[in-house]
C-alpha cells in the first residue's frame, strides 16, 4: 500500500509540472532562433522558392511570391552567354530552398515589379558579394542603389585579376592583355551611343554585352530596365 500511494504521488506531481517548467526545455526553446532572430533588424526574412538565374530568384515573404533581383551585380543570362549556366548553378548552390535575409537600398521594385534586394545568408554572407568574388558575376552599379557598389568593384577587380570564374572562362570577359587580339564591337569609353543608332536589338545587346565585360557596366545605358536585354523596342 505504501509503494502505491508513492507511485499515485509522483504521478500527481508530473501531471502538475508543465513542460515549459523543465528547465531542459526552457533551455532549448531559448536555443531555437525564430525565424526573425535570423536577420538583422530592418531586414526581410524570405525562403528562395526558385531560382530563374545568376542574379534573380523567386522569394517567398509571408504567404505571398515574388520575383527579386540581387542588386549591385549582373551575371550572364541570356541561352548561349558564357557562364551562364555556371552562375545559375552557383546561386541555387547558395540559396535555393535556404531562409535568406534581404536588405533594401532605395528602390523598392524595378519597373517589372521585381523585388530589388541585397541577399544575405544567416551567416552573415551576402549572396551579391559572393557571386562577384567568385567571378560568377561583374558589378553593375545603377543608381540610386549604390550602398555596397565600391565594394562590389573592388570584389570585381581582385576577381578579375585572379581569373575567377568568367574571367578565365570566358575569352570575352578576359583582360586585354591575356586574351588574343579581337575586333572591337563598339567604342566602350565613354556614353557615346543610344539605342537609334542600332538597327536592330541583336546589334545593341551586342555591344551591351562587349562593353559590360570590358568594362564592368553599361556604358551605354542600353538596358535601363536591368534586365539583361538591351534596347527591346528594335526588331
């Protein structure tokens, strides 16, 4: 009788002890981030649903889809560019399926209602910077969203001088004076042409194309909606 009445004790006692009163499990809900914990305060926490290529993804923010564009960088993308297919796999390798954090500049979209975002993995990393360092992308400095540009071209130019990635890759992308001699497609010193002085869209992503290798960026500014296709309204 005695070792019934301490057992109906003992069962009366954990009946009345919640599991938020163990300290073990105190210790361990405290251990587990929330999903805010993970970022920075001011930044967006997203899961990447999907990536469409070097530089773009699709985010999922509460319940609702969108299509983002990393800022600061541009990556090849168009069927057939060089590297292309390498920066799209390096992305998925960084982000698809994770839980990133994005932080804005200025903009809040670009034209087409895309996202316009730097991405930052929960370790502190920033997606855009990767993809630059590692020779996956060029710097694309397009204001007004300029926080992280000198960053990206001094990532850029440590790239470009360790033939990382398309700079070695691509024979295009390669320094002058590395790569053998080429016809020049265009002028690339300086802001010389507008989109009326092509005939069609082939010629003018041509030259976009030469010069944002030679030189990093668009030149010309005959992509001024960013995304990788110039002077759409040509034949």
């Amino acid at each position: 009788m005695r070792l019934v009445a301490i057992l109906a004790g003992l069962a009366v006692a954990a009946a009345l002890v919640s599991p938020g009163d163990v300290p073990g499990v105190q210790a361990a809900r405290r251990a587990t981030p929330t999903p805010a914990a993970l970022c920075p305060a001011g930044q967006e926490v997203a899961r990447v649903a999907r990536v469409v290529d070097g530089d773009t993804v699709v985010v999922l923010l509460g319940e609702r889809s969108y299509r983002l564009r990393y800022i600061g960088i541009d990556t090849p993308e168009l069927p057939g560019d060089c590297y292309a297919q390498e920066a799209k796999r390096r992305n998925s390798e960084l982000v698809l399926g994770r839980t990133v954090c994005l932080e804005k500049d200025v903009s809040e979209t670009d034209r087409y209602g895309r996202l316009l975002r730097y991405v930052w993995l929960p370790g502190g990393e920033m997606v855009n910077a990767i993809l630059v360092r590692e020779g996956y992308a060029m710097a694309y400095t397009y204001p007004p969203d300029v926080k992280y540009s000198q960053l990206f071209v001094s990532l850029q130019r440590q790239a470009r001088e360790a033939g990382a990635g398309l700079w070695s890759g691509c024979r295009a992308a390669q320094p002058a004076a590395t790569r053998p001699a080429q016809a020049e497609v265009c002028s690339c010193s300086g802001n010389l042409y507008n989109c009326s002085n092509f005939r069609t869209q082939r010629e003018a992503q041509a030259c976009y194309e030469y010069c944002l290798r030679q030189t990093g960026r668009d030149v010309h500014r005959l992509d001024r909606d960013r995304d990788g296709r110039a002077c759409e309204t040509l034949p």
